[in-house]
C-alpha cells in the first residue's frame, strides 16, 4: 500500500511538492473517484490512475519500446540533434528512464529505455550476448560471396579477431536482415563493409526475441513487458 502522494512522486510526475498540487488540483483519479487527499492508500499491484485524463498503470520499473525514427540520438545531453527522451512523456523522462545501449543517429527502428538498472545492465552486457535484429539497405547487391563473409567472419580495423553475425537473410536484392549478439561503435556498418559492402540504410527491427511491432509507428512509444524480450 502507498500513498497517493508517493505513487504519483515515485512514477514520475514531479517533485513531492508539485505531486501535492497535482492531487489538490483534481486532476488525479482512480477507478473513476477523483482524489483531493495525499494521504489516500492503494494496492499498487494492478493498481491503474489518471492524471489530467492521462491513464497510466502503476509500475516499480518501466520497460519502452520505442519506434525511433532517424535524426534523433540515444543520449540525455545530446550534442547535434534532439534526444530520443523528447520522444517519451514528461513522468517517464522524470522517472529516469535511459536508452538500453544506443543506435546512431541516422538508424532507426527499436530502441529499448528503462529505468530499472539491472535490467539495463543485463540486456547490454558483453557477457550475455543478447541478439539484436536489423535490417540493412545495401549500396550494391549482396552476392553469395558477401553473404558467406557475414556469417562466416570478418575482421574490424580495432579488433584482430574476426567477428560473425549469427544470421544472414536475403530480404531482396539489396536488403538483408542481420543478426549479432555483440556490439562495438558503428558495428553493423563496419561489418558490412569489411565484408565488401557499404550500408546505406539501418534498421532494428529485433531485441533478443521481441520484434519491433508492425502497428507501432515511427515516433510512437508502447510499455513492454521485459519477459517479451527473453522468451524462448
């Protein structure tokens, strides 16, 4: 049980004080009753409320999956271009949400943010090799012999060792889908070109087993379930 106060503060819609406005405001509501006293305790398990008519469910940590569209970076202080943070609702940004590794700025597709640290950690680890899924445009067809140096294994200028994809689909002539479980700065076109090609367009469409949703626009946000991400 917390207080309505604590729920609204802990989900991200402000400080304590402006929490307090909020409630006594009227704009804060649960199960259709709208609450004027911060005191008021709820079961936060399955626990759903509306602030300004915005429902949102109560959650101790937050997964997103977000269909980034290009011109937007993976960083809080971005340098260049605006943050993919202004992408997302204010509660979530003040909740601490951060990009779950990073896509340049010109890729777009699935990008995963969560405040939840360990997850975070997890899903980015080396250690852990988490596949992650893209699509690539290619300047020039991608021949049997191009193909075969993808999964087979080229070496990088920083790295003596030869890397792999796991997988490689022909989507078209000059479309393939690629699959890696490790990363590096610029990797997937880096590994294009040391196998004879040069990307000209970048996609992810996969995260470990989640695949980015056809019915989820460029721009649009959806909160995940970080199961989705791990299952079989």
């Amino acid at each position: 049980m917390r207080s309505i106060a604590d729920i609204l503060f802990t989900q991200g819609f402000g400080s304590r004080r402006q929490c307090l406005a909020l409630i006594a405001s009227g704009v804060v509501c649960v199960r259709g009753e709208v609450i004027t006293d911060p005191d008021a305790f709820f079961e936060t398990q399955d626990l759903t409320f509306e602030v300004a008519g915005v429902l949102r469910r109560y959650q101790d940590k937050i997964l997103i999956a977000l269909h980034k569209p290009a011109g937007y970076e993976c960083s809080v202080k971005p340098s260049s271009h605006p943050s993919v943070l202004r992408l997302l609702p204010a509660d979530f940004v003040t909740r601490g949400v951060q990009p779950v590794g990073r896509l340049d700025e010109d890729t777009t597709g699935l990008l995963l943010l969560t405040d939840d640290g360990e997850l975070n950690h997890v899903l980015t680890h080396p250690k852990r090799h988490v596949p992650k899924t893209y699509e690539v445009c290619l300047a020039h067809d991608a021949t049997p012999a191009f193909l075969a140096k993808l999964e087979e294994g080229v070496v990088l200028r920083d790295d003596p060792h030869p890397v792999h994809a796991l997988k490689v689909s022909l989507l078209g002539a000059k479309t393939i889908e690629v699959v890696i479980d490790f990363g590096r700065y610029h990797v997937v076109k880096r590994l294009i070109a040391a196998a004879g090609n040069r990307c000209v367009g970048l996609k992810r469409t996969g995260f470990g087993a989640f695949r980015l949703p056809a019915d989820l626009a460029s721009g649009k946000w959806r909160v995940i379930d970080p199961k989705v991400i791990f299952a079989p």
